[in-house]
C-alpha cells in the first residue's frame, strides 16, 4: 500500500523533481485542469473530491513512512489546488497563465489563514488543506481580476 500512497501523494513521482516540486506539480496539474474543466461542473466537483480524499490518504501515509510533516514530495495537493483554483478561469491560455500564478503565489506566500492551517493541522489532511485554502483565495483572487478586466475592457469599447 506504500507504493500505491507514494505513487498518488508524489502524482507519480513529479514531486521526486531535485528543484521546486511544488511547482512541478502545479504546472502537470494544469492538462489535468483544462480536461477537467471541460466535463460538466458536477463531474469536475466530483473528480477534485475523489483527489482529495486520496490526497488525504496517500499523504497521510507518507507523512507517518517518511516522518516529514511536511514533506515536500507531496504533490497532490498542488494538483487539487490548481483544479479548484481553475473552477473560475474560461478555457483560455492567458486564465490557466493567472490560474497557476495566483495559485503559487498563495501556496508560497501563505497569507493569514493559510499559514495558520499549515502551522496547526498536521498529517495528511494538513498536507491537503492548506493548499485548499490556498486555491479558494487564488480563486477568488482569479474571479475579481477576471470581473475587472472584463468591466475596463466593456467601458473601453462603449
């Protein structure tokens, strides 16, 4: 079962990379996204759910195998972020472009609630959930620049 954990927790080894695993993760994360993005909105919900119930588990192993809490060959949870954080982008390259940015800086950076949850939920649901936190605020972060964009270029052309 340890192989299957570190198979998912690394998203097949991505998060093995010797520089920036996390970045690695979220930039195969992106494919994932855009695939994911073109089902309905009720399998995309579902696919990022089944991931991180996995990602709780797969990580949760790793964590107890390796000792590290946080242990930066976990990678599934980039994935996941990258997925909610992509939930409000179009299927255009320039949104996936923002969607990664927005999504590693706040994975990086760690503001407010994400650091407080990286500093008090431990194992592998604390491996999970910051970065959730983190993708919510990318997200909405992603939604108001998006909104803006789109109201300057609508007051630009009336």
């Amino acid at each position: 079962m340890h192989k299957i954990a570190t198979l998912i927790a690394t998203v097949f080894y991505v998060g093995k990379s010797p520089k920036a695993p996390g970045t690695a993760g979220s930039l195969v994360a992106l494919p994932l996204a855009w695939w994911v993005w073109l089902q309905a909105p009720a399998v995309a919900w579902s696919v990022i759910c089944v991931l991180f119930l996995l990602g709780v588990w797969a990580s949760h192993c790793v964590v107890k195998q390796s000792g590290k809490e946080d242990n930066q060959e976990i990678v599934i949870d980039e994935v996941v972020g990258v997925l909610v954080t992509a939930s409000v982008a179009a299927h255009l390259w320039w949104h996936y472009a923002l969607v990664f940015f927005f999504f590693r800086a706040f994975d990086i950076f760690k503001p407010g609630p994400v650091r407080w949850i990286d500093a008090n939920v431990k194992g592998g649901l604390g491996a999970m959930v910051d970065d959730l936190a983190a993708a919510i605020m990318a997200a909405a972060t992603l939604y108001l620049v998006l909104q803006a964009s789109a109201y300057m270029v609508a007051s630009a052309v009336a």
